[in-house]
C-alpha cells in the first residue's frame, strides 16, 4: 500500500531544494529530485521496490509541477509574442511535459530504492 505521507513529505522537500537550486542551473533540480526520492523511499521503508516506488511517486508530482509552470510559462510568452520559446514549443509542450516528468521521476525513483535500502540497514 502506497504511504502517500511519505510522497507527500518527499514532494515538498523536492519543491523546496529546488527552489534552493535554483541558484545552480541543472545541478539545482538534479539535486532536487535525488533528495525528495530519497526521503520518500526513506520514510516509506520496506525494501528497495518499495522505496523505488515512493520516490517514483515523489518525483512524477515534481515533474508535472514543474511541466505545468513551463507549459504557463511558454504560453505566457506566446501570448505576449515574447520571446522564440512560444512559436517553437507551442505544440510541442505536452511532450516536453512528459520528458521533464519521467526525468525526474526515474532519478527520484532511484534515489528512492536507496533510501529505502538505508532503512533497512
């Protein structure tokens, strides 16, 4: 059964490391999504699927929170005719979408597992 406090918990850490990294380009949300898989997979405990799972979880709540602020925000650009971002991805910004929530729902899902794993030990 899925422990939706540990996804919860793991999901607001992710959100706040990553407005944190936002400082460092890249490696910011590359952290984001390893710390918040890690602290779901950690709290929900139980093995390594288990913890890959919940970080899973975790990590594909970042990624339509993050896939939505983009989508707004290359609408936006659109809208206002700012910008090349609106033209180019305006029909693509589903699938991109989807490639952000995936990205970081699998570094999230492997950070999990080990979390996980260390509750164990």
């Amino acid at each position: 059964m899925t422990n939706w406090y540990a996804v919860a918990v793991g999901f607001v850490v992710m959100t706040v490391v990553g407005v944190v990294g936002l400082a460092v380009p890249g490696v910011g949300q590359l952290a984001a999504g390893l710390v918040g898989g890690f602290v779901a997979g950690y709290m929900a405990a139980g093995g390594a699927g288990r913890g890959a799972w919940h970080g899973l979880l975790a990590g594909s709540l970042g990624g339509v929170l993050v896939a939505l602020i983009f989508g707004v925000a290359v609408s936006a650009l659109g809208a206002v005719g700012l910008g090349p971002l609106g033209p180019v991805l305006s029909g693509g910004v589903f699938l991109v979408g989807v490639v952000i929530a995936l990205a970081m729902g699998l570094e999230s899902a492997l950070a999990g597992a080990v979390g996980a794993w260390i509750a164990e030990a």
